[in-house]
C-alpha cells in the first residue's frame, strides 16, 4: 500500500513540476519580438489600411519592416533590434518623406513597448512617442501608437491596428 501510494504522489508531482519548468523557462530576449514576423493585412476596426512584411535580417539579430499604406501613396521602413549590452530594445523608423522615429524599450508583460525621446523627426514639435504591440490569443498582433505633448501626462492614440495573416 505504501508503494501505491508514493507511485501515485510521484505520478502527480513529476508532470506538474515539468509543466511548471516549462512556463518559467525565460524567453531569450533576442526572441521576444519574433510573433510580429510575417506578412500582414492591417486593419483599423474592419478597414484594411495596409500590408506590413516583417522579416528577419542579419541571422535573425534585426527585424525589418515593410509598410505600404492601402489607400494613400505612404511607405515607411523600420529596423529592430536587441541590445544585449543595454538589455534594451531598439527601433529606427523611416518613412518616405523622411520622417522619423527613435524608439527604445522592452518586452514586459506580454507586450513589446516602444518609447522614443524628443529627438525623433516626427509629429508635433517636443512630442514623445511610446508603441505598442501585443501578440492576441488568436495570433493577430494588436498596435498602438500613442503621442504626448506633455511629458506623458496624457497620451493621444495616433494609430490602433490589428495585424492578421496575409493570406
């Protein structure tokens, strides 16, 4: 009886110690913005507003987008990358006109944030931009960009989109 019951307690507490190994095994973090590669139809409610290829460069140290906008001649290219030295997250952004941003951050809670400082050639003068992606349930990924004026006591939603899959 003494054996049963140590083989059923062993039974239990093995599978659930490996489950939990699992979920507490740390994402490398030069992987942690690999779930917005792809190529993507990107929508704003039901309207299609653009197509976005994400793809990997350089053996997968940078990410580079490619936006072209659906319904006006608007283009713009980005590039990602981690900095192990920092531990910090970094983007350039580039649009046809020459317009960009200078973006730093981290993955933290499911989400990858973004945040620029008040060099970036974008927007208002003195405005401060944070974007934010997040990897939905269903695979689509959610983006916010958000503006501030004011040293981010209030933030002002610039773009909210959802990427789905190109078929």
């Amino acid at each position: 009886m003494k054996s049963f019951l140590i083989l059923i307690i062993v039974v239990i507490c093995i599978p659930s110690s490996i489950i939990a190994q699992k979920e507490n095994k740390p994402v490398d973090p030069t992987r942690q913005f690999d779930f917005w590669v792809g190529d993507w139809d990107v929508y704003t409610e039901e309207n299609l507003v653009g197509k976005n290829k994400i793809v990997f460069l350089q053996n997968k140290n940078v990410i580079q987008e490619n936006w072209v906008s659906e319904k006006e001649n608007f283009t713009g290219t980005s590039y990602s990358f981690y900095n192990p030295k920092t531990a910090k997250w970094h983007q350039i952004w580039i649009d046809k006109n020459g317009n960009n941003l200078l973006l730093t951050g981290e993955f933290s809670d499911g989400k990858m944030v973004l945040t620029s400082g008040l060099d970036s050639n974008m927007g208002e003068p003195n405005s401060k931009h944070r974007i934010t992606w997040t990897q939905l349930t269903n695979g689509n990924v959610k983006q916010v960009w958000e503006s501030t004026t004011d040293s981010g006591k209030s933030w002002n939603v610039q773009f909210q989109g959802i990427y789905k899959k190109s078929n």
